[in-house]
C-alpha cells in the first residue's frame, strides 16, 4: 500500500473513532425531563448509587409511541429515552401530575441508568412490589401505582436497592383502631321520611323505595354521581367513618359502583372536584382514587367482593389515612387526597344501571352523637352530577 493510501486510511479511521467517541457521549436532555432527571441523581446519591450522565451520555426526548406505552427506552450508545408527547400532555392538567411524571421518568432511568428489568410482582395487599412494573400484563391488570405519601418513599427505595424490605402499609393486619365512632347521619331508608334523597321520576333518572332500600334507576348512559350536602361539614381533621350497601343484580360486569366523598362547592360542574371515591365491580375489582387525578390510584383483585350479591363499602378515615373495607373485611390503606372540609357524601351509579342501597350511616370519633329521631328522620339537601367516564384514563405501558 502506497504511503499517501496509508495515510488516508489513517485519517479516515481517525475520523472514525472521533465521531464514535462523540457519539457515544451524546448529552440532550429535554427541557422538560432535566428537573426529574435531577430528582433521580440526588436520590441515587442519597442510597449510595453516583451518576454522571453529562459524561457518560443520555438523551431523553419526546416521541410519539404506540401501544399504549408512555415511555420506552432503547438501549443503544448512548442510551435513549422516548417519553410520549400526548401522554405527557395528558396528565398535566391532573392534581397528580408531578408524582406521575416523576413515576414515568424514574422507571425510565431505572432502566437506562439501574439496568433494572421489570418487575411484575404483588405486595400483600395488593401494590405492585415495584416501580419497575411494567411489559407483559398480569391478569389484565392496569399499571397504575399509588405513588403517593409513604408509598413514593418506599418504591424510591426499592428502585435503587431490589432487597428493600416490604412496607408497612402492605400488611393487612388492620394497625387501628376502629372503636370509639358515634353516629352523626344514618339513613335507612324504611320510609319516604328516612329517604335522604328526594323521590321522584324525571328523563334521567327515578329515585323510589323499594322493601327498605332505596332503589336508584338511571336512564342515561353516563355516570351518575349522586350526593347528600350536609348541613355541617365535616372538619377534614375529623376521624370518621362512611358506609353504605349496594346491590348491583345486572349490568356489565366490569361497571362500578361504590361511595363518593369530598368538599364540593355549591356551583361545581364535577369536574376538578377532589372527591375521594371507592368502588368495585363484579369482576373483584377495588378501586380508589381522587377525581382530582388522571386515573384511580390503583386497580386491586378483591375475593371478599360477593358477586351479583349484596355488598358493603365502608371506609375510615383516621389522621391524614383512608381504610377500606369490604364486607367488614379490611382491604388497603392510602393517604386522603382531599384538604378541605367535606360536605358531600354519595354514591355512583353506572350508566344505565339500577342500584339498591341501604344503611347510609356516618360517624364520628369521640363524637357526642345525635338523637337516635333526628339520626333517622332528616331530610338532607341532595344534587346529581353526570359524567361521561369516571377518571378513565389508565396509566400507560411503560
């Protein structure tokens, strides 16, 4: 080979290697990830794990992903993350915005920079073990997490250490007390005066007794929200207690019903209320969430729910914590999303179902209670609201 060949190939190979080695250390983060690309380096360092991303390369950017996915990361040099633009844009406008983001994100990175799989195993009580979850489906289940209060602190640990022990809030062994509530509302529906909700027929809708229940029929093919205003809210620093029963006989299986809660003004059209809400369906399906969020923070398999039969919600909130339960049986905790007083409590009724109910009853801690008459004649104030879904939008693929 002639010198002036070797010399060109020598340059070109010089080139070469110049370009890969740029390449390799590509750094472009998009503006809108540098925040929680930061959150996750401070958080790795405070479990002992050091990134240098700006050295090593990254590139995070927004692409437009199909398959359900949120977020998808390929493993080339460097290593490129794709969050979906619509997706992002979606969740923005929730109450939860920032914590799913983070959620999407740090999943992310634990794949590109943890080198962590996923990982679609269950909690005692239901949670996913990890924030890692995600691929293949279980059981059809949704990926939504509860990433919230103690809950982001221990799927932040799990993250960066795999052998993190289970959390306390995962163990169904209930942790509190539940005695001690007197009754401030309670409704049986044994008469049209212990009715609560006004009777009567319109297009939507026909409220009527039926053998000491009250029987909602909705005509419409949206969801009913369907509330009692009373007369005095009930301080958000309360402990008290919300139950009620429902039989659902037909209707779509996967339809759910169950208790609404919350600080409603008098002029809301529904839409940002922060109503908590718990409901189930005929597929043993709970839910729980806050009609301030995308989505229900989570989706969980519940054997206690009796099927086409009668079943009892009951919820406690105790300190800043909600307890569920099923027939009498305790199911899941999760922090209340609510701040102010609340002054609604209701139900919801699947499109064009029908919904018995009994045994309105709310209670007190420490409360004096009131009189056993008032408890059971009182006629309270009520409102309707429709809504095309109830907080559909389930958590992406990632």
């Amino acid at each position: 080979m002639s010198r002036i060949k070797s010399c060109f190939f020598t340059l070109i190979l010089v080139i070469f290697v110049l370009y890969s080695c740029i390449g390799s250390h590509e750094y472009k983060i998009d503006s809108a990830f540098t925040d929680y690309l930061q959150r996750f380096e401070n958080e790795g360092a405070a479990r002992g794990h050091v990134f240098d991303p700006k050295a090593t390369g990254l590139i995070m950017e927004f692409g437009t992903l199909s398959n359900n996915t949120a977020g998808l990361t390929h493993h080339e040099t460097p290593v490129r993350i794709q969050i979906d633009k619509t997706y992002w844009d979606d969740i923005t406008t929730s109450a939860g915005a920032d914590l799913m983001k983070e959620d999407l994100i740090f999943h992310e990175l634990g794949h590109a920079l943890l080198g962590r799989d996923h990982l679609n195993t269950t909690l005692e009580n239901g949670d996913w073990k990890s924030i890692m979850c995600g691929g293949d489906k279980v059981n059809d289940r949704s990926w939504n997490i509860n990433y919230r209060g103690e809950r982001r602190n221990y799927y932040v640990d799990e993250l960066f250490n795999k052998t993190t022990p289970a959390p306390d809030f995962s163990n169904l062994k209930l942790p509190v007390d539940t005695t001690g509530y007197s009754k401030l509302y309670q409704l049986n529906f044994d008469s049209p005066s212990q009715s609560g909700w006004k009777l009567g027929e319109d297009s939507q809708h026909i409220i009527s007794l039926d053998n000491g229940r009250l029987r909602f029929q909705s005509k419409i093919d949206q969801v009913f929200l369907v509330f009692a205003n009373l007369q005095t809210a009930i301080s958000i620093n309360s402990d008290f207690s919300y139950e009620m029963t429902f039989f659902y006989p037909t209707g779509d299986a996967s339809n759910q019903y169950g208790l609404i809660f919350g600080p409603v003004v008098s002029d809301s059209t529904g839409t940002n209320d922060p109503v908590e809400y718990f409901s189930i369906n005929y597929n043993q399906k709970m839910y729980t969430g806050n009609r301030s969020w995308y989505s229900f923070y989570t989706e969980l398999n519940e054997s206690s729910i009796v099927n086409a039969g009668i079943n009892k919600l009951k919820v406690f909130k105790i300190g800043t914590l909600i307890y569920y339960f099923i027939n009498n049986v305790y199911c899941y905790c999760s922090e209340i999303e609510a701040t102010a007083n609340l002054n609604q409590f209701g139900f919801m009724v699947p499109p064009q179902g029908t919904l018995w109910l009994d045994n309105f009853k709310i209670s007190k801690k420490g409360s004096s209670g009131i009189s056993a008459k008032v408890k059971q004649n009182q006629q309270l104030e009520f409102k309707l609201q429709t809504v095309d879904k109830f907080n559909p939008g389930n958590i992406r693929n990632k």
